[in-house]
C-alpha cells in the first residue's frame, strides 16, 4: 500500500468516482485550476475538464443551491464549501432543501449530495476559519456528518459517501490534512454509520472522532504505564453516530468520557454522553464526563487558542477523575 496524505487520499476517491461514473462532478470556489485552497482537487480540472471540475462564484448559497437542484436532477455532486464557517451562508439550502428533498417529495427526488469542507483550529485562524460545525448539524433530519481521522478512513469514507443517497456533510480536520497513513490503491469503501474500536481497553472508554482522536490516543498511551487502560473508539461517522459499538464499549468499561473539540453547549458530545447515560446507565460506575472546547469564539491568539481547544492533557485529567484516580 502507498503512503499518502489525507489531501492525496481525498483526490485519490474523487477521481477514482468520477472516472467510474460520468453523473459525479466537483463544484466550489477555486477547485478548478487552482485545485481549491487545500489541493485536494489538484489535478482533477485537467483530467476532467472545467464541465465536471466547475469553478464558481464566491456564494455558498449558490453553491449548494446548484448541487441540491442537479442532484433532484440525477446528477451526484460533490460540493466543496473552502471553510466549514462559511456553511451558516447556505445553511438554509442544506438545511431546508438538502435534508428534506425526499421527505418533502415523498420519495419522488432525492438530493445525494456531498458537501465536503475544511473545520477546526488549532493554528491560529481565528473566529470565522477555526471552527467545529457538526453542533450546528446535529438537530437536522435527513442529513448524514462524516468525519474522517486518517487518510485509509478519508478516502475509503469520500467513496462510500459518494455512492450514498443522502445528503452527507463531509468534514476534513485542516491539521489532518498532511497526515500520512497507508492508503490501498484502487477503489475500496469504509462503512458509513460504524464506529471503529481504534484502541481496546477494559477500565474506561473514550469516545471522540478527526484531530481529538489522537489527544486521547496520547493521552492513553501515557496512562497504559500508569495501570490505567483506555479503550478509544473513532465514530467517523457522527451523525448518525454508532450506538451498538460505544453502549457495547461502555458495558465492558463501565466508565465514559466524550472528546470533542467544539463546544460543550448542545454539541456532539451533549448527545453521545445522554445517550450513554440514558441506555447503559447500569453499566456505569461514574458519572459520563465531557472533554470539550471553552464556550467562547475561537480567538487568533495561538497561546489563547491552546487554553481553549482541548489536549491530551485535559483528556488526560479527565480519565484519571472518571477513574477516581
């Protein structure tokens, strides 16, 4: 197997799905001839010509507006929104048209789109370039949030979403972007809706996904030699999450904690940790605890930022509190 980086593993996926099926095309701000903000769609313009790699204007809106309409259509477009902040522009197209197409139609349309785009901190980005969105998502009906943490998971997760027909929000962590992983060459899929059990442990689990995941691999590396072992699950897909994989976890450890970046008011972590405790509360020998961002816009203040955003060292306490340690 090749090793690659998040970047090449996502236009890997784009360009194996759009030479195997002519209905997939690419639409977004600069992805054309430039290959969009982050490279991942470098190269693509010139193997498929402007017609299925389409630069447009500077409007989210229109965007998904545009993606929403030729998918009732037939069509399977994957739309690239530069920065996830730049979704509340076209929140109402994903929100209201996306999700809802085949209910409102009653099955007569559907809207199997892929919205891929660039989320959260850590680099000094500021309020509206740093952000966690899958919050802003959570409540909405009809819609799918992929969130991959590797370059194996990213393309083989792109595939699968492609092939998918809902709407998939599909969430690219900036600072997972060059990581570099062992990616199977060809076309292969990663299950959306399963969590994958990335570390097994027996004292506590901890439940996360994209850049947290590897806060809370360090941080249970560390407390392996303290006696302490963690099992870390990856949802990948977070909306909907995988229930049966994190309640069957919790009813091994008896204990939970939920990393997430974004923060802790009415966000992902709100829902796994009700669900835990509403469906493995006899399992649980401590409170679920929450490992989440301060509630405060992210600000361009690196030393700021890092009190903000949580660490391996603030999973860390958390472990050992859950713990009673």
């Amino acid at each position: 197997m090749a090793v690659i980086t998040t970047v090449q593993a996502l236009n890997d996926a784009l360009g194996l799905m759009m030479a195997e099926d002519q209905r997939v095309y690419c639409l977004g701000e600069d992805i054309g001839k430039m290959g969009g903000d982050f490279g991942v769609t470098r190269g693509l313009y010139d193997e498929f010509g402007g017609e299925r790699v389409r630069d447009t204007p500077l409007s989210e809106a229109a965007i998904i507006g545009a993606a929403v309409g030729s998918a009732m259509v037939g069509m399977r477009p994957v739309a690239e929104i530069m920065f996830a902040d730049f979704i509340g522009t076209c929140y109402d197209q994903v929100v209201n048209n996306a999700a809802k197409v085949h209910y409102m139609f009653d099955g007569q349309f559907r809207a199997p789109i892929v919205i891929r785009t660039a989320c959260g901190g850590g680099f000094g980005g500021g309020p509206h370039h740093s952000q966690q969105i899958e919050g802003w998502f959570m409540n909405v009906p009809g819609l799918v949030i992929v969130a991959p943490s590797n370059p194996h998971d990213a393309k083989g997760l792109l595939i699968a979403s492609i092939e998918d027909d809902n709407p998939i929000l599909f969430l690219e962590h900036k600072a997972l972007y060059r990581q570099k992983g062992e990616v199977p060459e060809g076309k292969y899929t990663v299950p959306l809706r399963k969590a994958k059990v990335v570390r097994p442990g027996k004292d506590i689990t901890v439940v996360t996904s994209m850049k947290t995941l590897y806060d809370a691999m360090a941080a249970a590396n560390e407390l392996e030699a303290e006696g302490v072992s963690v099992e870390v699950i990856d949802l990948r897909t977070l909306r909907p999450w995988d229930h049966q994989t994190v309640l069957e976890s919790v009813a091994r450890t008896g204990r939970a904690i939920v990393v997430n970046e974004a923060p802790k008011i009415g966000g992902l972590a709100a829902d796994v940790s009700a669900v835990i405790s509403e469906e493995a509360f006899s399992y649980l020998k401590a409170p679920v605890m929450r490992v989440c961002g301060l509630d405060t816009p992210i600000p361009f203040s690196l030393p700021l930022e890092k009190l903000i955003l949580p660490d391996k060292d603030r999973v860390k306490q958390g472990i050992l509190k859950v713990c009673g340690k």
